[in-house]
C-alpha cells in the first residue's frame, strides 16, 4: 500500500488543523473552520502544453 500526499493547509481558512474525513479517500475536515473538502487527482498535463497556447494567448 502507497501513502498519498496529504494537504498542508485548509484551502478556505489557511489553518493546518486537518484530519481525514469519514466521507471516504481523499476526504478532508478542518477543526479550524468546521468545513470538509475532498482532494481528488485529475490527471497529467500535456509535456510542453500551456495555459497559454490553449486559449491563443488570452488570459
């Protein structure tokens, strides 16, 4: 079994105060706050692909 990185901080409040929710992997609940979110890998980027050639140049 492969540990997964786990956050440093609560991407609301910025406290570090976090423990692993009950609603399944890669839930997260913050005692800071008293929200919950969910970490959830979406995938891999294109090698060389940028923000910028996706959308012409504009941002």
């Amino acid at each position: 079994m492969s540990e997964r990185a786990a956050p440093f901080y609560c991407p609301y409040c910025g406290d570090e105060d976090l423990r692993p929710g009950e609603q399944g992997h890669g839930a997260w609940e913050c005692a800071a706050c008293n929200r919950a979110f969910q970490v959830k890998f979406l995938g891999l980027l294109a090698r060389g692909l940028t923000r910028d050639s996706d959308t012409g140049g504009e941002i």
